[in-house]
C-alpha cells in the first residue's frame, strides 16, 4: 500500500509518529515492512528490505541506500531479467555504475527506466482511489405491469436520472443491469451491453425493450432497479474537440447539393440493398433527392463466358457474336494516367486505350480463410472496337487483365 503524506509533518510529529498512526489505524494487523522516501520506488525498497522496523531514507540518500539492495526488487520484464544475467549483477549499485548511454544502447527503452530505478529516481505518482458506488435507480410501479408499453415511462424516466448521474461524471454506460421485482416475490434479470460508453436514453431503452422481448419474466413487474454496474470514460468525437459535430450533416447537405449544381441532377445516388443471390446483383442506385424511382443497377452475367453483339458501343445482344474468353493465370496491367484521367493500360509491350469502362461489380470472398480476395472488375472497351475483362485487385492494389473478347 503506497500513501503520500506530503504536508502531515506537523500532523504526527515526523516520521517516528506517522509510523505510529500507520500501525494504529491497521492495528491488529501488523506491517511486514515500513519505508519512508522521497518517491514510490525508494519506499517500496525500502518496506521490502526491513523486517518489522521501519525505514526512513532522506531525500537525496536514495542511490546511496538502494547501492546495495538486490537485483530481485527491480520491476522488469522477464526478458529483460534473462539477458542481464549473463553479466552477473548482484545489486542495483552494479547498474547504477554503468554508463546510461551504454544502458539504454543495449537494453532499450526499458533498460533506461530501470537504470534511472537503480540511481534512485522515480517520477511515478500515485492515482487516487475512487470509492464511488456504481450509480442506480429504484422505481416502484403504480400497479402490476404486465404489457412492455406500460412500462414505457417509468423505465425512460429511470434512465434519464441514471445517465444524468453518468453525465455529471463525463462517463457512459458500458454495463447495464435491470433486476425486475415480479409480483410474486421472485426476481428477474437482464443485462445489456452497448458496444461503446453510451448514455443515450433512447438507445438503452430500446436495447432493454428487446432483451425483455426475448426473454420474458413471465411475471407481471411490479418495481425493477436499473444498475451501472460498469462504467468507463465517454469517448469523444474527434469532431467535437473543434465543435464540428452539429454541422456535420448540414454540411453533408450542402456539399451533395454542390455535387448536383456542378454535374448535374441524379449524379448523386444512394445504395439500397434488395434481396438477390449474387452478391453483385444485390444493390440499386436510388436518387439522392426524394423523388424518382429507384434506378436498378445491370445485373451481372450469370456465366463466365459471355457473348456480345458486333457492336460493342451498343451492349450485349443475343446470338452470336465475340467470346469472352478468361485467362487461366491474370495478366498484371499498368495504369497510364493522363490530367487525372485514366486514359490507357499497359500490357507488356502494348498498350489498351480506354474508350469507354462499363458494368462495376465488386466481388469478394474468401473472408474466413488466412487467404481473403475482393476485386471490382470492370468492361473495358477499346477504340478499336476490343472487349476486355479486367479488374482492380483491392488487397494488393493493382489492375490485372483476367480476359478478353475471341
């Protein structure tokens, strides 16, 4: 146990009297050992080194008295401990004695901390201990309460007095317990446990709505006692240190609205998700603005080889036409980039002009192996009236040539 008892000299009467008050206030327990010091290491050293008698070591006598202790009362890692032993210390005074420079140089950053241990200084101080009990609320109904929406009220206003606890503190709930009084004498509880320190009354409420849903008391509620029974500090918005955090979606607005005066109406579109088996079909772009109906991407071929009409600056037709042939092994492309715009791809000694890139589809998998892959292939159409399959590579960051049009 560490105590800092700076400014008490005059309160005992010096050292020999606040040992005294420290043995009367743990009395009938007696202390294996007693130090005195100027920083926390030095007085742990020197309670571990006394037996039953207290030790007092003045400021500016630390290296002196710690010269001869041993090497065992140094807090280091384990490996640290295995790589000084070939060198055969014996006490922190053999540390102390070598050169700091040479110290940190072979051990490291943790070789510096212990040395400057060893020389007796210690900057570490002592946290306080906070003995605050964890905030509650108790709420007797007014009657038996057997349908959640009755409940409603009381358990909103139950939250808001413990997360104005919460809020007083600048801590969030990351533990909440509810214990329920049933009207038969029995007791039933749920525990929720938002992903981050939250304090948000809505949001808690609606998690203990479904855990309650999920598991019913099977009883009619007559009082409950909400707990926060663990607690951390709120995390803060990185927004917020600048006061950026109620703009943001204003801002959101004003931007998308710049996007739409400079290119033109519809370019901004929204993703909505809609049942689909492949991964590909199951998005459609809807419209920024609230009006319009939604514009369905082009579903994927459902094949690898495809067929395409003689026309390619047309789209796909029926019947026959080029081959999409896939390559066995991709061929790594080269990006030419020209203004800011991708004008062609280098494929060996050749090169692939850009006409016109078409049908994005991101495709992934492989998730839940050591080997996962996710690519976004793409169209690309030549000048030339060419068709290729290629795709960019998202883990290794590349473009690779996976077929083309026989």
């Amino acid at each position: 146990m560490f105590l800092d008892v700076r400014g008490t000299s005059k309160l005992h009467g010096g050292a020999a009297g606040l040992f005294a008050a420290i043995r009367a206030a743990i009395a009938p327990v007696e202390p294996l050992g007693i130090g005195l010091a100027a920083n926390r290491f030095t007085a742990e050293a020197a309670a571990r080194a006394t037996c039953r008698h207290p030790v007092t070591v003045a400021a500016g006598d630390e290296a002196a008295f710690l010269a001869g202790q041993p090497l065992g009362v140094l807090p280091m890692s384990a490996a640290l401990r295995r790589r000084l032993a070939p060198l055969g210390l014996a006490t922190l005074g053999e540390i102390a004695a070598i050169p700091v420079d040479a110290f940190e140089r072979r051990y490291g950053p943790e070789g510096l901390v212990v040395h400057r241990l060893a020389r007796g200084e210690d900057s570490a101080t002592l946290t306080a201990w906070d003995p605050q009990r964890c905030p509650s609320v108790h709420r007797e109904l007014a009657g038996p309460v057997e349908r959640l929406d009755r409940l409603d009220d009381d358990l909103r206003d139950a939250l808001a007095r413990l997360c104005e606890v919460l809020e007083q503190r600048g801590q969030g709930l990351t533990r909440l317990s509810a214990r329920w009084q049933l009207e038969s004498g029995a007791q039933a509880r749920h525990e929720v446990v938002p992903a981050a320190p939250e304090r948000r009354v809505g949001l808690l409420r609606d998690m203990l709505a479904l855990s309650l849903e999920a598991d019913p008391p099977g009883e009619r509620i007559v009082a409950f006692e909400l707990e926060a029974t663990d607690v951390q500090a709120e995390a803060v918005h990185q927004n917020a240190l600048f006061g950026e955090v109620e703009r943001d979606a204003s801002r959101r607005v004003e931007a998308l609205s710049r996007l739409e005066a400079l290119l033109g109406a519809g370019v901004v579109t929204r993703p909505r998700l809609r049942a689909a088996h492949r991964l590909e079909e199951r998005w459609v772009d809807e419209p920024g603005g609230s009006r319009g109906r939604p514009r369905e991407v082009p579903a994927a071929p459902r094949h690898e080889v495809l067929r395409v009409g003689e026309d390619v600056t047309d789209g796909a037709q029926d019947g026959a036409g080029p081959t999409l042939r896939m390559f066995a092994e991709p061929e790594e492309l080269v990006p030419m980039v020209q203004g800011g715009q991708l004008v062609a791809f280098r494929r060996g000694r050749d090169s692939l002009e850009v006409a016109r890139l078409t049908g994005l589809r991101r495709l992934e998998g492989g998730w839940w192996s050591a080997r996962p892959w996710a690519r976004d292939e793409y169209d690309l159409y030549t000048p030339d009236r060419a068709w290729y399959r290629i795709c960019r590579d998202m883990h290794r960051r590349r473009w690779l040539l996976l077929g083309q049009a026989d």
